[in-house]
C-alpha cells in the first residue's frame, strides 16, 4: 500500500502515465524488507499496469526503470503502449553530442540518445539514461499526434558544468540543510594521539576496479574488518566501495562518500566448504567480452575484496565452478590451503550476513553470528587510525586464470 503502481501527472492538459520498475535482484543488491515481493516477469508486471492505464484513457506513458541499459533495451520491443523508458542502475551514458563523459577516467557513451527501438505493436518507444552522480541532465522532446501515437523525439544529454548557473533559491535551501553535513564531512579522522590520518597513495575505489579485481581501498576495508574485530578473515562486496579516497589527509566525508551505507559489523564462524561457497557467489557473476577480457562495466557488486586469505578464480569456466585456489593465513603470516572441514572466524557486512548480493550461504550457515559489532564506516575509520600514514597496494590476494581483465580507459 506504500509503493503506487503508477502516477499519473498532468502535464499542459495531457494525462502522462508513469511507472516504476526496478530489478528482481533487489533483495539481493539491497535491503528492502522481507515483506516486498519482487518479480523478474517484467514483461508481464509493466504491461498489467499499462492496460490498467490504457483503460483509463492515458495514452502517454513513460517507465522509470532501475534495469540497466541491456535490459531496457531487451524489455522494450516486449512491451506495448509504453512510449519511453528512463533508465538507471547501470550508470550507462547515452549521447550525441559527447562521444565520452569529460571525466579524469572517460567514459565512453554507449550508445546515441536516444536509442530508438519498436514495441510489441510495432510502434516506436525510445530508451534513455543519463550517466550517473549528476554530471548529466538528460533532456528529451516527444511528439505525439492527435490519437496519442509517438511521431517523433530528439534530445541529448546536458552536461552539468561550472558554467551552468545554479538557482539562487534551491542554493540557499542545500544551504541551510547541509551545514551539519558538512560540519561532519569536513573532520579529519584523527589517530589516538590526535595526528591528522592521511594517505600517500590513491586509495582506489572505482567500481570497474573493484568489482571485478583486487584494489587497494578494498584491501584496506577488508584489513579493517578481520583486524578490528579479531577475525581470520574479512570479506568486503566490491559494490559496497563507492569511490576513492585522494592522497592527503583524510576526512569523514571521505569515508562516507566510500561507505554511504551505515552496515553493522557482523562476525561469525563458517566451515570452509560454505566458505568456498561464498567466494564462489562472489565471482559468478563476473562476464567475459568479445575478445575474451574481463568487463569491467556494469560488473556485479558481489566480487569479494579479501583479507586474511587469497584465492585465484578462472571466468571461462561456469559459475559455480570458477574458484580455482584458496588460502588462508595463518598467524605467522605463511599460507595453508583452505580446508573445507575447518571452521573459520568472519567478518563482513551486515548486509552480507543477511545474505545480500547472493550470499545466501552466510544467512543460512553462519554458526554463532554477532551482527551489532558497530558501524562499517566507524570501524574503518577506527582502523585507518591505527596505521596512517597509508602506503598500501595491491598484494596479490586476487589472481585471475585463463583470461586477464579488460584495460581501462585512458
């Protein structure tokens, strides 16, 4: 009862449907509540509320949709009465004017704005999406005829820009609200004896790197969590990094912006068989590109950035059969192999714990849980504390098989 199916907006005397669509996975890639029910039919859900609106005499509809891009191109010709898809969730540029985001790291467009396909009546729907972090405004005309029949569309993406001038009154409105914010995000994280933390390298947080190799930041969450809390091992989603943190001192805004979420801090003890399990989920859903290279865009937030052991995985093989090695250390720092009959101590996310992003087998099999160890981004915090200033790379705890990653833009 708190999620309408759809709104519909009047618009210039015109009643435009709009309908919100988000993916199946979200259980898995968030927390929703246990008492929402996802369905991955989205062919079938989209066009019940599309009749229910056709027989309204709407005849202008638009889909929000949090798919990705592949998706909504999928789902599109599928569909009847609906005349454009605004997408999300994978971040996707679609663009005329910019062949790539002007970003430091680029991002290519991967496709015009806006793509232009044909529904299941033969009729055109138009798919859009805009990037991601505000950086795009995306912009689109429709036409229609008399009988509500999409004839035509045009538009581009806007970028946002220092020379776009920014409403007086919405200015003074983020004011007022984010001085407490700010006053936050601006304290330094302090060691014990009150030095200023800071880092002498990139920490790197990007989510083409994490989410589908070892990065440094990733390392470090990781650290933190098996360190802070007394564990063999840490274990932290690629998809929980956000973004990277700068050499130079570092804030709380910093650690916030690259853990936003507020997870507790759960410890338990798992066998290593469900232990394997787990690493296992964490890179099925890794994919390979035409020339056999990692993807690196629209990689699963899943992939496990790993301390106190280090595991080498092969792409080419079927998930669920990819892990290749494991090895956890021991209290000398050497390695032994993972055995599958012993029985480890964990510490991860709650979000994890509870069996987000597939890790079903730490709800199910996790024995002795403790899921109140604190706050993820504290502990952290708390952590880089303790070992500033940060000099830290990548070590070689991730080693891909048979196939290597796909290079970064330049």
């Amino acid at each position: 009862d708190k999620i309408a199916p759809f709104a519909v907006l009047d618009v210039g005397g015109q009643q435009i449907g709009v309908i919100g669509l988000t993916t199946a996975e979200a259980p898995e890639i968030s927390s929703p509540g246990a008492d929402l029910v996802f369905s991955a039919d989205y062919t079938s859900v989209v066009q019940s509320v599309v009749n229910e609106l056709s027989e309204q005499g709407v005849n202008k509809i638009v889909l929000l949709s949090h798919l990705g891009l592949d998706q909504d191109i999928a789902l599109a010709p599928t569909l009847t009465g609906v005349d454009l898809i605004v997408g999300g969730h994978s971040h996707s540029l679609l663009s005329n004017l910019y062949a790539q985001a002007p970003l430091s790291t680029p991002v290519l467009a991967a496709d015009r704005y806006p793509v232009a396909l044909t529904g299941a009546d033969g009729s055109p729907v138009y798919v859009v999406q805009a990037y991601t972090d505000n950086l795009f405004l995306g912009r689109i005309d429709l036409e229609f005829d008399a009988a509500g029949v999409l004839t035509g569309a045009a538009g581009d993406v806007i970028y946002l820009s220092e020379y776009i001038t920014p409403d007086a009154d919405m200015v003074q409105l983020v004011t007022d609200m984010s001085d407490e914010v700010e006053l936050l995000k601006s304290t330094p994280v302090e060691t014990a004896d009150g030095q200023l933390v800071s880092s002498e390298v990139v920490l790197v947080g990007e989510r083409t790197v994490c989410r589908v190799e070892e990065c440094n930041l990733g390392n470090l969450i990781a650290d933190g969590l098996r360190v802070m809390t007394g564990s063999q091992i840490g274990i932290m989603n690629g998809g929980g990094v956000r973004a990277s943190i700068d050499v130079g001192e570092i804030t709380y805004g910093e650690v916030l912006t690259t853990m936003p979420f507020n997870n507790s801090v759960s410890i338990f003890e798992i066998d290593g068989a469900n232990l394997l399990a787990a690493l296992e989920n964490g890179v099925s859903r890794i994919e390979l590109d035409e020339n056999g290279q990692v993807k690196r865009d629209g990689a699963s937030g899943r992939f496990p950035q790993v301390s106190g052991l280090r595991y080498s995985y092969d792409p080419t093989q079927e998930a669920g059969q990819r892990i290749v090695s494991v090895e956890v250390m021991n209290e000398d720092g050497t390695f032994a192999p993972l055995d599958p009959a012993a029985t480890y101590t964990v510490a991860t996310l709650s979000f994890l714990r509870a069996g987000g992003d597939g890790y079903v087998t730490f709800a199910e099999n996790a024995i002795n849980p403790y899921d109140s160890f604190g706050s993820d981004y504290q502990l952290f915090a708390d952590y880089l504390a303790t070992v500033s200033p940060l000099n830290i790379g990548v070590e070689g705890r991730i080693t891909i098989v048979n196939a290597e990653v796909a290079p970064l833009p330049e």
